[in-house]
C-alpha cells in the first residue's frame, strides 16, 4: 500500500468515525431531552410556590 493510499484511508476512517460520533451524540440529546422535559414540568409548580413568598 502506498502512502497515497494509506493517507486516503486516514482520511475516510476519521470522516466516518466523525459521523459515527454526532450520531451517538443526536440520539444521546434526543433521550436527554425527554428527561429534562419531565424534570422541568415536575419543578415548575415547586418554582412557582416558591415564587409566591418572594
């Protein structure tokens, strides 16, 4: 294998782990977002208590 196609390999590799990598990332942001959703609704009624003695 010459180095012209060692490099090209290097190249494709790190492109595909890159798009491996925001893959995981999106469907990691898509779970963590049902998660704070129900964190925010289940806080908001105690937020809005405690707004009411300041």
């Amino acid at each position: 294998m010459g180095q012209s196609q060692f490099l090209k390999r290097r190249v494709y590799s790190k492109v595909e782990d890159r798009e491996k990598l925001k893959e995981r990332l999106k469907r990691g942001y898509c779970q963590m977002a049902e998660i704070n959703l129900k964190l925010a609704q289940e806080g908001l009624p105690a937020d809005r208590e405690a707004y009411q003695y300041f």
